[in-house]
C-alpha cells in the first residue's frame, strides 16, 4: 500500500478570513497525522485571496509544533522568489527544530503573477537559474568546510529531504540528473504526467541521498457519504479554476447545485482538463478510484489534495480517502 500525504494551500473561504484558514489549516493535519497519512505538505502563493499560504516556512513551523508524527514540508518553497542561502537557513531552522520531520520541495514558478513576482524583488533572476540555485542550496545542507567563506546556520549538515516539484519535462530531468525524489503537479497541469514519470525514471542517476527514482503524484480526491454530494462541493474548486482563468481570483467560493450555469462552454472544457487527475465519489468509489490511478500510473506515493468550501466536509472527505484507502488494502 504506497502511502498517502496531503498537499493543503491554507484555503480561504467566502465569508472566512486567513485566521480561521489556519485554524482549519491545522486541524486538518492533526486529522492527518491521526489518521496516518505520511506528510503535510503547504504550497507557496502569493496575492491570492483564496491561498494565505504565502509565507510557507512559518506556516510548516506552525503545523509541525501541533503534530506528533507527520513529515510537514513546502510544495513547494518557489525558488525564484528566495536566495539559496535564505532557504537552507530557514528549512535548517525547521529540521533543527523538528528533526526528521521537514521536507523541501522546491518549484521553478514565481507562484503568482508578474507585477507580484517583481514585488517579490527576485524577478531580475527568475526561473533561469533554477538548475543552479538548487545546486546552491544543496551545497548548503552539506558539512561546512574549514575555511568556507559562506554556510547556513542552522543547515551545513543537517540531512532535509530535498524534493524536485514540476509539471513538465524540465523538473523530472533536473530531478534525475540530481538524483532526487520528484513530486508532479498533475491535480492541475497533468498533460506532461506519464511522459515526465518516464524521462525521470529513465534518466534517474543515484546519488548521495538517493539510489533509485522516487515518484509522487498530485490528485485531487473529493469524498462524501454519495456521489452527488460529491460532485457538488467539487464545484468550489471549478469556479476557483473559472475566476482564475477570468482574471478575477477570489476566496474559495461556496458549491453550487448545477455547475453548467457557471461557466460557458470553452472554459468547461479549459478546467476538466486541467483537473483531469481527480476520484470523488462515495467512499467506495473514492478507493476503487485511487486504486486505478495507481494501478495506471505506478507512483511511490500520492499526495492528495481538495479545495471544499465546508471545512468539516474537508476534513470529512480526507478521512474517508484515507479510510477507504486502508479497507480495500485489507480486502
């Protein structure tokens, strides 16, 4: 049985305010820790008024000074948006303080918009030089050296897992030309899955940290006591996907009972692409779903994720996934 993990974006809903998303935030993943999922993991935005995930280091000291078990960890830290060394001292920060529980993911995208990303002040690099601030950031978790002239303190030598995220070819070969684990973003852009799945582990190199391909997989799993209720807290992240791509970002909105007076025609077909990677249903049909993706695709883990308007829904919906996931496996 691979395991599962969560991906949250510490969701913000209408009516709500980013005081109870981290509430929700946090009881969500002590739900998670209890119910045995192995990570957390918290993605890094910025100027969106659905997503308070945006200072995503603080966010995963929070979270894992609640839980017990549960690896907590960035999917990711934007690396464009941060020097190396500012990284390695914040994540050495966090393994020092909670060891072997931290996890760095690291993306290529600004995780926002261009005016943000230049208000961000590291737009005159951008994702250019990803290949070669990784490696940068990678020195710095290594053993300082007499005589070196800079090291991260806390990091030089302190063991953070160091994740490759992406959603095209690029991430899955720098990933294995590094000989690190790579995490595909396929619960949004899934277009590239099985081809970047297949040049990672074709082209994979073992390394220091790792001596085979280490794969995981994003999917969005929506689980409820039916099918059409289901469906229906699905449509909060629809519209999220709709307003987006209209320009127009906003708080996570409440679902709707019929999604075709929503959107029109073009962007039905924009965002059922997009969120192709997704099981919902009833909880049998939740577990039949994720068996078949896994048994399709082959990744080592899968991290799920769900933007339900309702936080006990949400909370519902991550338990029965997770339930579902452990009695077929018994079965």
């Amino acid at each position: 049985m691979i395991p599962l993990s969560i991906l949250d974006l510490a969701p913000v809903c209408e009516g709500s305010d980013t005081t109870a998303a981290f509430a929700n935030m946090l009881e969500l993943a002590q739900q998670a820790d209890a119910l045995g999922y192995r990570r957390f993991w918290l993605a890094e935005h910025h100027n969106m008024p659905g997503i308070a995930s945006a200072a995503t280091a603080v966010l995963i000291g929070h979270v894992a000074g609640g839980t017990q078990r549960i690896r907590v960890g960035a999917g990711g830290i934007m690396l464009p948006n941060h020097a190396p060394l500012q990284a390695a001292e914040q994540f050495g920060t966090l393994a020092s303080l909670y060891p072997d529980r931290i996890d760095l993911g690291l993306g290529r995208a600004p995780g926002t918009d261009q005016p943000t990303a230049r208000a961000l002040r590291r737009y005159f690099d951008g994702a250019d030089n990803f290949p070669q601030d990784v490696r940068e950031l990678l020195h710095y978790f290594e053993p300082a050296k007499p005589g070196q002239a800079v090291q991260a303190v806390p990091g030089a030598g302190l063991r953070v897992p160091v994740w490759i995220l992406g959603s095209s070819l690029f991430g899955a070969r720098l990933a294995a030309a590094l000989g690190l684990p790579y995490a595909f973003a396929s619960h949004f852009a899934p277009d590239a899955m099985d081809e970047a799945l297949a040049v990672y582990r074709r082209e994979f190199r073992p390394s220091g940290s790792l001596q085979q391909p280490h794969a995981m997989l994003a999917l969005n799993v929506v689980a409820s006591e039916s099918e059409a209720e289901s469906r229906r807290l699905f449509t909060s992240q629809q519209q999220s996907f709709v307003n987006l791509r209209r320009g127009s970002p906003g708080k996570i909105p409440p679902p709707v009972d019929d999604i075709e007076t929503f959107w029109q025609p073009h962007e039905k077909v924009g965002v059922e692409r997009a969120l192709a990677c997704t099981v919902l249903g009833d909880a049998q049909q939740v577990g039949e779903g994720i068996a078949a993706f896994v048994e399709r695709h082959q990744p080592d883990e899968l991290l799920l994720t769900a933007n339900i308007y309702d936080h006990r829904a949400r909370l519902r919906s991550f338990e029965l996934a997770m339930r579902a996931w452990h009695a077929r496996h018994a079965a």
